[in-house]
C-alpha cells in the first residue's frame, strides 16, 4: 500500500497499476470526475439552502464521499456504501485519519440500501464497474424531494453502437455508431435516467454532461414533481441521421423520414435525451467556484460551458467532409464564415476534429462548398 493526497484527503492504496485483484479499487484517472463532483454539490447546497445528506452506493475506497465530507460546507452527515468489507474497512481508516465524523458506513447490496433510504438522500452517486442502468430505480425511489445525481457509466462501447444488442437489451434504445455516437450514447442514458424517475413520479434535467476516453458521466436534478415528471418524460424523442451524407437531427418523432439534402432513408437512433444536456448557468457557477489548482480542470469546464448554449447534436468536420467528399478547411476559417452568418461555432469536447454550431446541416454543406474554397 502507499499513502496519497487528493484534494484534503490522504489515503493508503494499492501500490502500482490498477489491478482487478487489488483488495481495493481507486482509480486516480477519475480525479477529474471526483473534482466535478464536488464543484457540483457545493453549488447544489447553496441552491438547496440547508444541510444535505450525501450518499455513495458503490463507494469502494470512498474517496469521492469523504472528500466532500471534508471539502464541502454544511454536510449533515455522508453514507458509504459498499459490499466489499475491505474497501469498506479502507474508508472508515481513511474517514478516521482524516478527523472526518460525519460518515456512516454500511456493507450492503447497492439496491437494498438505496431502497432502505427511500425519499432521504439529497445527493446520490452511482459509479458502477459497468452498467448504471440496474441502480436506477432504487436510486429514484431514495431520492429526496430535490435531490442532485451523479450518474457515471464504464459501458461506453454498447452505448456507442459497438454492441447494439447489448444497448437495445439493456437501455431499450437502438445506439448509432457514427461520427456522433458519444453524444447519442449519452442522450441515451439520459433518457434511461428520466424514465426511471418518471416511474417514481420524480423528475430528472441534466446540468452536467460529459464524455472521457472510457465512460460517461451525468450530473443532474431531481425533484418530487408529477408534471416536471411528465415534462422530463415528453424531452425523450429520437435521433435521425443519412449515413449517406452525415445529416442529423433530433426529433420526438419516431417516423421514418428520408434525408432531405440526399434523399436517402435516415437511420433512428433512441429513444433518447432530446434537449440541453449542459447547463450554462450551472457550469458558470461551477466556474466560479473552482478553486482547484488544475488547469485541465478549469480549461475543461469553460469548454462545456461554451458548447452548452448549443442544443443540436455535434458535427465532426473531418467526418462530414469524408462523407461529402469535399476539402477540409480550417476550423478556424469555418468558424469566422459561421459567425459572420449568425451563427454560433465552438469546439466540443467529445472529438478533438468536432464543434458545436446552430447551423443547419444544409447549410454548413453550402458554405464548405461554396464560401471556403481556395
């Protein structure tokens, strides 16, 4: 074992790399998932306007919970939950070490004591190994009447479309494989989020969501509401994309349509998230609460915020000049024809070669073509 600092916790763990056999499982490559967090739920308490319980059901080391014990105001007390009673044992050390006395600690199956805590959490935070999808509804039921959730999932390659059945068995939705398909991977796991609140008449809006190399992660509120639920419910729609030419949009409609620039048959992708999936004002505030030290941490989160004000699915140039068979131009040449036209045009963060804009499909294709030749 060896002994480390993240944030204000100093924590023993397994010494090397990552190992499935280690006694207990950190993973130092999601400290920025973990900082977020934290950014996310001192802005929510201030919302909330009182003390809230924080909740972590798959915690192994713990290390996520028992930072925002210690780095966050006005915690009532935090619960870490986990089945394995060596990572458990781990975190009351580490709680202990760290002079924290506000932790509960339990060993049980995630679904039972989520269950057990029906209505009472006002932060939860699902990390599996995997899938989320199998917590989701105990995760509803223990929400509180305004809760914040953190949803993250390792399961990116069934979302993504590389194993469609495995999407379709356990998301109920058909994922699409294309240019686009980390963001449709996420609008598909959004909507899984909202429909199971739904049927605990509980409503879910994204804040913060974001795609890393190997998972998913979605941070969002929830409230106690039958017509916030039904209008969360009413979000979830389609996507429809030409894999001739690469144009997309997003739709409540599941009818087939044909591709109004190539008239070829769209392909359907969901059900899925249909609406903002970033917060801007949330994110802003993120942002002014960031007293990380973290230069990736603050480039990213600025990053989020300016494709947030921008609801359509991303566009990946190099992609959709492929598809065009048409010359790459220079981002920043596209972009400076996109303002001049009224547009809005960002980087994104999901591929290094996307961007964001409000343009319609028909459009961009025009000004590639016409406006940016040489």
């Amino acid at each position: 074992m060896e002994t480390i600092t993240e944030g204000k916790i100093t924590i023993e763990i397994p010494k090397g790399n990552i190992r499935k056999k280690d006694p207990v499982f950190y993973n130092p490559e999601m400290k920025l998932n973990r900082d977020i967090s934290i950014l996310a739920v001192k802005i929510f308490k201030d919302m909330a306007k009182r003390k809230i319980t924080v909740a972590d059901a798959l915690s192994s080391s713990g290390i996520r919970t028992l930072r925002i014990a210690k780095e966050c105001a006005n915690i009532e007390k935090v619960m870490i939950n986990d089945m394995n009673p060596t990572a458990i044992a781990l975190a009351k050390k580490t709680a202990k070490d760290n002079d924290i006395n506000n932790a509960e600690f339990s060993i049980e199956d995630a679904n039972v004591f989520l269950s057990k805590n029906k209505n009472h959490l006002d932060y939860i935070d699902i990390d599996p190994f995997g899938s989320p999808i199998y917590f989701l509804d105990s995760c509803a039921r223990a929400a509180s009447g305004k809760s914040l959730i953190g949803v993250t999932a390792t399961d990116t390659a069934p979302l993504s479309g590389t194993y469609p059945k495995t999407c379709i068995r356990r998301y109920g939705a058909v994922p699409l494989r294309e240019d686009i398909k980390h963001e449709i991977g996420l609008r598909i796991l959004i909507a899984s989020i909202v429909r199971a609140f739904s049927r605990h008449n509980k409503s879910f809006v994204p804040l913060i969501t974001y795609s890393k190399i190997h998972y998913f992660r979605i941070m969002g509120i929830s409230t106690s509401s039958t017509s916030l639920a039904g209008k969360s419910a009413e979000t979830v729609g389609y996507a429809h994309y030409c894999k001739n030419c690469g144009n997309r949009m997003l739709s409540k409609d599941i009818e087939d349509k044909t591709c109004a620039i190539c008239n070829k048959d769209l392909t359907i992708a969901g059900p899925l998230w249909t609406g903002p999936i970033n917060s801007p004002l949330f994110i802003n505030k993120m942002i002014k609460e960031n007293d990380f030290d973290d230069k990736k941490l603050t480039e990213f989160l600025e990053l989020l915020k300016k494709e947030s004000h921008i609801t359509q699915p991303f566009y990946d140039l190099h992609q959709i000049c492929k598809k065009n068979h048409l010359e790459i131009p220079k981002r920043e040449k596209l972009f400076e024809e996109l303002k001049n036209q009224g547009y809005k045009a960002e980087k994104t963060h999901h591929e290094p070669t996307g961007f964001k804009s409000d343009v319609e499909y028909e459009k961009l294709l025009e000004i590639i073509k016409k406006r940016l030749k040489k």
